[in-house]
C-alpha cells in the first residue's frame, strides 16, 4: 500500500524521527545535535518539496548519517516490512523454527573447519557464533575445544565470521582464561539507560587454556561477534591479531515503525571495554601482524612456531618444532623442480629406490609400498612427515649418495647410489 505524503505526514514523520535521537541515539549530545538539525531542516522548509515516501525516507537517512557522521541511521518506506513487523516474532511457526534449527546444525554451529597443522598448532575455521541453546550446539563446542586443548598454540579464523550471540561468544572466551570470573566487556543500551556486564565463566565443560599461545585472523570482512573476539581477547592480552582491519561495527541498532509505515533504524548501545574504555565503532580492530586476509594464515603459523622454537625448553622438541617448521614454510611456498634436476636422482640406493613419475620423485624400499617426495629444496626432499631425504651430488651435478634423517631423532644413514 502506498500512500499520498501529506505536509502532516511528513512534518510527523521528520518530528518522530528527532524524538528517537534526542531519547534513544546511542550518545545523548550527539543525539540532542541531530534531533536540532532535523528539527531546523523542517523549519526551513528544506522537505517540503519532497512528494514521495521513499525519497523522504532516502533524505532523511542522508541528513541523519551526515550530521551524526554515524553511517548506522537508516530510514525506510515499506509498507510490507512494516506489516510482517506487527505480527512479531511470537508468529513464527513451529515449522520456521524447525528449518532454523536444522539450517544452524548444517552449518555446524559455525564451526566450519578443524585441523591440526604442523607444530601440534590447532586451527579453526569459525564462520559465526550460533545460539548456545540450540539443539547440538553445546556439545559440539565442548568437543571443538577439547580437541584443540591437546595443541600447544591455536589459530582461530574470523576473516568470514559476521557475529552471533553474546552468550556463545562468552564460552568461548571463557575458555582460553583462569576459571575466576574476569570482567570483559559491557554494553550500554541508552533506550533504558542501563549498562550490562559481561564476565568469564567460572566453570566449562573440559579443560582450559589460560596460557596457550592464541592466534586470531581478521579481514575487513569480520564483522560484529567476530570483530567483538578479536577486540576483547586482544584487549585481554590473550590473542594476537593477525590480517587486516575489520568492518568496525560494534554499535548495535534498534528499528521502530513510525507512522505506520515508515521504519527507522538507529543505533542504541554500544561496548565499553573495560580494558580500552571504548570500542572498534568506525576504526576497526587493528591487527597486530598486518597482512593482507589472504597470508594471515601463513603468518600467523609461521609466528606461532617461531614463538614455540624461541621457547622451547628441551632439545627433542626444539628439534620437531624445525623439522614442522620446514615443512609449513614449504607448504605456503612449494619448490617447484623441473624433470631434468628431478632425473638426477633416480636410481638404486641398497635396498631403495628413487624413481620419476608424473613429474615427482618417488621412493619405495624393498618390500614395501611407494611414496611421493615433496622438494624442500634443490637437493633435499620430504617423504611424507616423518622422513628427509638430502641427495649428495658429484662435480657434474649427479647424484652419488642419499642421506636420511628421521623426524623422531633417531640415527640415520647414507646410501650409496648404484650404477
């Protein structure tokens, strides 16, 4: 249904839209500021001339974000949204709830990746933070976070998380600190005035990890929930940060009907973080490693082994942490060797074989099955984790010998290449 702006309508519509800044916009002298300008443009005259409903409602989005620099204003003219906004949500049927339901747990309760990267490195593709009281969704968080308990630092990927509920970001978080409870957040909602704490649980399901090293990768796509667990276990000295600003949109917005049939969206609350006092409206959370999205993975692992090595207390695992670590720098930038430097290390070393196929070496032993070599280098190659091989070249470049050296430290050895 469309209807006929009238001066009363438009003059209502533009009143009602000063009375939620001045009452309701999330800080007060900002919303007094707006409220007088909107108040002074219709004074002026400056809507009269403006006949149709949705070019008002354009108007005065533009003249409210512009005054209260605050991109978040919108006004809208839609009669049908207005409707299915009467009905509320206590409309919603059975059957909706049902779909939502099964939409989520497809979704795997927004965890869409888990893996275990070289280092003992846990690393966790989290695209949202679905409802803690969906069916399925405590348990599977539980589980997520007792498998990665068992790795000595974790990378947890936000860079296309656009956020989800406060209470599932609070286990979370609640994870990776001492079970006395520690203020992390609060949020000031100005409609009531009133300002709520958020704090870490004492209990969770499982172990914790206080002082696991904690990755987190951003983009300018993390936005919301996703920028809120970067901010506050940044903020906490928890997590580093690592990509790119995100989307900085931290205030959260409320919608009203206003005459019926126009909507205005407008912000009513914001984070105060008990650590910065503010929050990442408008500026983003800033990385601490800043790369572009698409090597934060990359830097971030390469980071965290080279925290670990620095660290690392005994020898053995100082030796498999440089062992990983050659691997995983290999694994973001893999040698690539032509056939020709490739045949030269074909032939017969005592009881093994290096041969040439779909351009790769490959290595078999007497006996036993074949494996592909991955080049870490001109000469030296991996077969698969756990075993090395580097190559011994005569003057002309040809293969004389190959070395072995095992992942776990034990004893290796050279093998002469047969003619």
């Amino acid at each position: 249904m469309h209807i006929e702006l009238t001066p009363t309508i438009r003059q209502a519509v533009a009143r009602d839209i000063a009375r939620l800044a001045r009452e309701k916009y999330i800080f007060p002298e900002k919303g007094l500021e707006t409220a007088q300008f909107i108040e002074a443009q219709l004074e002026q005259g400056c809507y009269d001339e403006i006949s149709a409903p949705g070019e008002l409602a354009d108007r005065l989005t533009a003249d409210l974000r512009r005054v209260s620099n605050d991109q978040h204003w919108l006004v809208s003219y839609d009669s049908t949204l207005t409707s299915a906004l009467y009905m509320g949500e206590e409309e919603a049927s059975e059957e909706d709830m049902t779909r939502l339901k099964e939409s989520v747990r497809r979704a795997n309760f927004g965890i869409q990746k888990v893996e275990r990267l070289p280092g003992n490195i846990g690393y966790v593709d989290l695209r949202g933070f679905a409802w803690i009281g969906f069916p399925g969704a405590g348990d599977s968080i539980v589980a997520l976070m007792q498998l990665l308990s068992h790795c000595d630092a974790l990378i947890f990927d936000v860079r296309r998380n656009g956020g989800g509920e406060v209470e599932t970001l609070q286990v979370y978080i609640s994870y990776f600190v001492q079970p006395e409870p520690k203020l992390y957040d609060s949020f000031y909602y100005r409609p009531t005035n009133e300002t709520q704490q958020f704090w870490t649980m004492p209990y969770v399901p499982g172990n914790r990890m206080p002082d696991v090293p904690l990755y987190i990768l951003t983009s300018r796509v993390t936005g919301s929930g996703g920028e809120a667990f970067a901010y506050i276990l940044k903020g906490m000295g928890r997590a580093t940060v690592v990509g790119e600003p995100t989307l900085g949109a931290a205030h959260t917005t409320d919608m009203e009907i206003i005459q019926e049939h126009f909507q205005v969206e407008y912000p009513s609350g914001r984070s105060i973080s008990p650590f910065t006092q503010g929050d990442w409206e408008g500026v983003g959370v800033q990385p601490d490693i800043a790369v572009p999205p698409e090597e934060a993975l990359q830097a971030a692992h390469l980071h965290a082994l080279e925290r670990l090595i620095h660290g690392c207390q005994g020898d053995t695992r100082k030796r498999e942490l440089d062992w990983d670590l050659e691997i995983a720098c290999n694994s973001y930038a893999p040698i690539r060797l032509d056939e020709a430097t490739l045949a030269r290390y074909v032939g017969q070393y005592g009881d093994r074989t290096i041969g040439l196929a779909g351009g790769a070496l490959t290595y078999s032993r007497q006996g036993g099955g074949s494996w592909r070599l991955v080049p870490l280098g001109e000469k030296r190659f991996l077969c698969p984790d756990w075993l090395k091989l580097e190559f011994n070249l005569d003057e002309h470049g040809q293969a004389l010998s190959v070395q072995f050296a095992y992942r776990d430290g034990r004893p290796g050895l050279t093998l002469q290449k047969e003619n």
